[in-house]
C-alpha cells in the first residue's frame, strides 16, 4: 500500500505522493501545469490503491474548493499547482482559511508574472503564499530543498494544518520537482501523524467556531455525523451565524485565525543552520537557492571566511527570532533568492539594522551559480 | 427572533434553525417558497431521507437558502457551491448531496462547473433557483435576463440573449431535469423527490418571483402576487408546447420535466469500480 521503508531514488514530485500518502491524505483535485504535472499523474495511479479518490478537475477553482468539500467530508485532501492555478486559487483558499478548513496545497513555483517561464525555476511566489487571498488571515508555507524534503514535509504539513485547521502550502520550485535523489523512507511506526480532532461533546453543544481552553481551534465533526455545522465564507461569529454588523464578533473571528498561527510560530517554525557558530557573514536562504548557498559557504570557509548558513524551512509565520539573533552575531546577511528580493525584505525587518542585509535576487529561470553567492559573500566580509 | 412559541409552522420547528429566523429574504420574495418545496419533498422523503442530507450553495439571495435548515451546509464561494459538492459527493456517496444556486452561481461565474458536473454525471440534486437577474447586488444582468429587458447594468435594454438552461444541460450530460416556477410548487416537490432518489446528475430550474427587482425593473408588476400570476399565465407544460408552433411559444416559461435518462452510469459507481481495477481485483 505504501512504499517500502528504505531508500529509494525518487522524483521530488514522486516523494510528495508518497509522503502525502503516509501522511493520510485520502483525496486529491488537480488540473494539469507544468512542472506540478507529474504530482497528479502519479496521484491518478497511487489513490485509489490506497482507497482514496483523485478527480482532475476541469480548473484550479474547482480544484481548491474539492480539497475544501472533502475535508468537510472528513478526508485529508491535497491539491498541487503552479503559478498561474495558485493565483486562480486564492479566493478558494481565503474560504479554507476563514472556515478553518485543513487542506495542503502544493505550490510547485514557476517564473512569472504571467503565464511566464513555464518550465524553469522561481521563488517567486513567497509573498503571494503569506498576502495572496485579501483579508487579514495567518498562513503556514513550508520551503523543501531536496526531494527527501517533499516527503517529509509533505507529512509535516498535513499535521500542521489539522492540528491549527488551516491551509498549509509548500513552496516547492521547478528544480527540486524534477531533482531525482535518494529519499530514506522510515519505518511506518517512527512517523508521527497528527489525526483530526473530533468533537467529544454532542451536537447540541457543539460550538462550531469556538476553541475549547487552552486550544486554538475546535475540534471538527465531518458532514453527515449530525453536528449540523455551518461552514460559512461570510464572516462569522462561533457559532457560525452570519455577522451582521456585530462588529465585536468579527473582529474576534479575524483576530483568532491571524493570531492562531503567528503566535505559535515557535512551535511552527523550522530551520537549520551550519557553521553558524563562528560565523561573521550569515547566508539566508530557502528552496533549492539553499543548495548553491550552502556551496558557496563552504568555498567561502575554504578561502579563510567565516561564513555560515541559515536555510529556514518554514517560511510563514516568518520566525522574527531567528533573524535577530543571527543579526546580533553576524556583520552581514547575505540573502540569496530566486525573485526580485522578497523574503529579504522579512530578514531586513528582523534584522533591525544590527546587521547589514544585503539582496541577491536572480530572475530568469536559472539558479544562482555557487560563484555569484561567493562573490557577494566576499564582497561582505570586505 | 421570533419566539419559539409564536412559531406555528410546523415544518420550520421541525427542520429549520428557528434560533436564526425571521430570515433575510425581502417581503414577498420567492426563495421562502422554494425552502417551502425542500422542505415538503423530504416531508414526504421521510426522515431517513433528510437525515442522509447534506447541502451546498454559492453566494447571491439564493445562498442563504439552505443556511437556515438544520443540516450541514456549506455556504461557499460565488459560482464554486458544485466544486465543493462534487468532492463531497466523490468521498462520501451514501449521503444526499443538494446544491442550491442562483443565475451567477449556475450559469454566471459557475458555469462552467455546471457543464463539468453534469457531464461527469456525478448523483447531485442541484436546485437552480433563477429570477432573471442579480438580485443580491441590487439587480442587474444576469445569464438569465431576456434580451430587451431593462436592469441596473442595462439601462438601454439587455442586447445578450438568455441561456435555457435545459438545452444547457441535455447536452452537457445531465439525466434528470425539471423547470418549474414558483407558482408550480407542489409539481416542484414532486419533481424534487424525483431529483433526490435519481442516480446521476439531476437539475430542477425554479424561476421564482423577485418582486424587489425583477418586479420593478423586468416586469413592471411590484407586487409578487402579479409575479405569480404572471408565471402561471406565461408558463406552458411541455405537452401543451409540442402541439404548439415555436411562434406561439416565444416568451413563454416551459415547465415540466425535461429529462429523464437511465442509461448513463453515475460518476461515484464509477468510481467504485475504478478502485477496484487500480487494487488488481
């Protein structure tokens, strides 16, 4: 049913399938683009092995409101797109956010605007992931940087967003969709698995939209198990009435599902760092840019400069701490990205003028060369 | 909030969120009729039925119709009410699923999941309550809107002709359909259990009275007893139309039903069998 504990040399949108598998999705809705393609192809052949459904969906409308309507069935549910359906989508996914409905959806980035270059690589969607649906709302966006990442983080963001009932994308770009590496598959018994949480209380005392104590967010009851619950895209109050200028109760609904996420970015946040612990010029860095980062560090150490990486993982809720720290130790912060300077902009916030930030934006569909991220590297350390 | 005590009508202290009452709709408007015709067809059902029910809608007047039974609903986005069903139907396709629409959400910004659900022929009961335009916003044009007609968006006369939504869906691969007025609610209801126990895609078009603007504006007739009347006098059964001439019937409602196929298979029997070829049994 599953694959096999061990390693396996596997496609990045072969090992998100797998992952997402284990993890229990059980639906997946698509619509063909390139280079997130191969992600529904092998979904159409390894659902419904599992039990599960695939449906490619006639557009990207429909595919984010089909993850919706099956999580409200009570299944886990994916989708993956690139640019183009991921703008189509961002109405849809205000509507998962504000009924607080776990779904995953993977954006697989190409360059844009526009239909744009269709089969290179981008970060160019990092801000559109935190800002792209209007309205104010929290959002959890994870970046992968090899193809054992979309495994494992394919699973980690299916528990994130049941445990905060909210959408969680992965930022995933064209390279490391395609890069065909070895992904060590654990033992099913070592992966831990967030299941949803269901209401203990019956339903007439349910509470759709109100967290018990001491939670974020209530548990949530699957259509047809008698909760008659209301999952309502107007703004509304716990009980999921309709606000009607009850202004007190609208902004308690926005409120929870903004701070239900950047208060916990501690506990969401995920980083790794090397040869950070003497560094004095700091490399910020995500995705696939992360690898030619962590390239041009080591042939910086290799030249006799103190230089280190930071790769965060998470991207949203943007871990403030992280940066200021690094800021406090570091004279600069180099920060390398397949876009016109995005997150960069996050890192200067952070920084607080503790450290000079400096951009590296690469547009075109092409990585950084190692060479380009050294350059600026010995340009800081000047 | 109408106390529970004045609540005298016993279909709304059996099936509806009485908490949440009096509803939104304007005085005469004829979405408490369609509530009305729901409400009677699983009357009739049984509970069984109403039990298995959950149900879909869009955004515009006709969304909120379904916010006030007390079931599972899920009032969605503007056009999108079929894309979350469809999915809801595909996971779980023990449950009743009905969709409830308006112009917009079926033929507007939806429609092109209208085409794709009924070709895929998945066993949804969409009710497509119509009212030639946007009532919602305030109206104007709408897919339905006859051409000539005078709305907020076409001050000189609407120069696009109306969908028929029945020719519509016949050739997107629909097997059950039905046009009714509200005038005509209790063959609505009759029409609705038919819809309900089909398997396959089945849409009942309502065309009801909207006497704040498609009264004012379309009609000239304010008053939704003049609606009403207007709908039985214009209406012509599908067995009186095909004695009839085409000259005769321009401008005329045809109401019956249009459709009733067996010979397609359902989308989520299909699915069953799918699963058994991909598990090799």
């Amino acid at each position: 049913m599953y694959v096999e504990p061990g390693i396996h040399l596997m496609q990045g949108d072969e090992a998100i399938v797998e992952g997402s598998l284990i993890a229990g999705c059980r639906f997946f809705a698509g619509y063909p683009i390139t280079p997130a393609t191969e992600i529904a192809e092998r979904m159409s052949r390894r659902m419904p092995q599992v039990g599960g459904v695939f449906m490619q969906m006639e557009d990207e409308l429909a595919s984010i409101l089909a993850i919706i309507g099956a999580s409200w069935a009570g299944k886990k549910a994916m989708t993956a797109t690139s640019g183009p359906g991921y703008s189509l989508m961002q109405e849809g996914l205000g509507y998962a956010v504000l009924t607080e409905t776990p779904i995953v959806i993977t954006d697989v980035q190409r360059g844009g605007p526009s239909t744009g270059l269709v089969t290179l690589p981008s970060q160019g969607d990092v801000m559109q992931a935190r800002w792209g649906s209007h309205g104010d709302y929290g959002i959890i966006a994870l970046a992968p940087s090899s193809a054992q990442d979309m495994f494992d983080l394919v699973i980690r963001a299916f528990n994130l967003s049941e445990e905060y009932r909210n959408p969680v994308v992965i930022l995933a770009d064209e390279v490391i969709a395609h890069v065909r590496e070895p992904v060590k598959v654990p033992p099913l018994e070592e992966i831990k698995i967030v299941e949803r949480r269901k209401p203990s209380v019956p339903p007439e005392e349910y509470i759709p939209y109100l967290p018990d104590p001491g939670e974020w967010v209530a548990p949530m009851p699957a259509f047809g198990e008698g909760y008659n619950m209301l999952v309502e895209s107007v703004m509304h109050d716990e009980f999921g009435h309709r606000i009607g200028t009850d202004h007190a109760a609208a902004e308690r609904t926005i409120k929870r599902v903004y701070y239900k996420i950047e208060k916990n970015v501690e506990k969401i946040a995920m980083y790794e760092t090397e040869l950070m612990e003497d560094a004095e010029i700091a490399v910020v860095s995500y995705g696939s840019t992360a690898r030619t980062s962590l390239r041009a560090v080591r042939e910086a150490r290799k030249l006799g400069i103190k230089a280190g990486i930071l790769r965060l993982i998470t991207l949203w809720p943007f871990y403030d701490k992280i940066i200021e720290d690094i800021a406090s130790q570091v004279k600069a912060i180099v920060v390398p990205e397949m876009n016109m300077g995005k997150i960069v902009r996050e890192v200067e916030r952070a920084a607080k003028g503790n450290a000079e930030v400096m951009s590296l934006p690469k547009v075109g569909g092409v990585l950084h060369h190692p060479d380009e991220v050294l350059s600026v590297i010995k340009k800081a350390a000047r | 909030m109408i106390p529970e005590s004045e609540f005298e009508n016993v279909l709304a202290k059996k099936y509806m969120r009485t908490e949440i009452m009096p509803h939104a709709f304007c005085p005469g408007c004829g979405l408490g009729i369609i509530e009305r015709i729901i409400l009677m067809a699983f009357e009739e059902l049984g509970w069984d039925e109403w039990e298995k029910t959950v149900f879909v809608s869009g955004i515009g007047c006709s969304g909120w119709v379904p916010l006030y039974f007390r079931r599972d609903a899920a009032h969605t986005l503007h056009g999108r009410a079929l894309a979350f069903a469809t999915a809801l139907k595909a996971s779980r396709p023990e449950l009743n699923v009905i969709v409830v629409m308006g112009d917009g959400d079926s033929m507007g910004i939806g429609g092109n999941h209208l085409i794709h659900a009924a070709r895929r022929n998945i066993g949804i009961t969409a009710i497509i309550a119509t009212n030639m335009l946007y009532s919602l916003t305030g109206g104007q044009m709408a897919p339905t809107t006859p051409e000539g007609a005078r709305t907020q968006t076409t001050p000189y006369g609407s120069i696009e002709p109306n969908f028929d939504l029945m020719e519509l869906l016949k050739a997107a691969g629909a097997t059950y359909l039905a046009r009714w007025t509200t005038y005509h609610f209790m063959q609505a209801k009759n029409s609705l259990k038919k819809a309900v126990k089909h398997k396959g895609f089945a849409a009942i078009e309502i065309l009801f009275q909207c006497p704040t603007y498609a009264g004012r504006y379309i009609l000239n007739k304010p008053d939704p007893r003049d609606m009403l009347q207007w709908f039985k006098e214009n209406s012509v059964p599908l067995t009186v139309a095909k004695k009839k001439d085409p000259e005769e019937l321009k401008g005329k409602i045809l109401v019956g039903e249009f459709l009733h196929r067996t010979d397609r298979v359902e989308y989520t029997e299909k699915l069953k069998e799918l699963e058994k070829r991909a598990k090799g049994g």
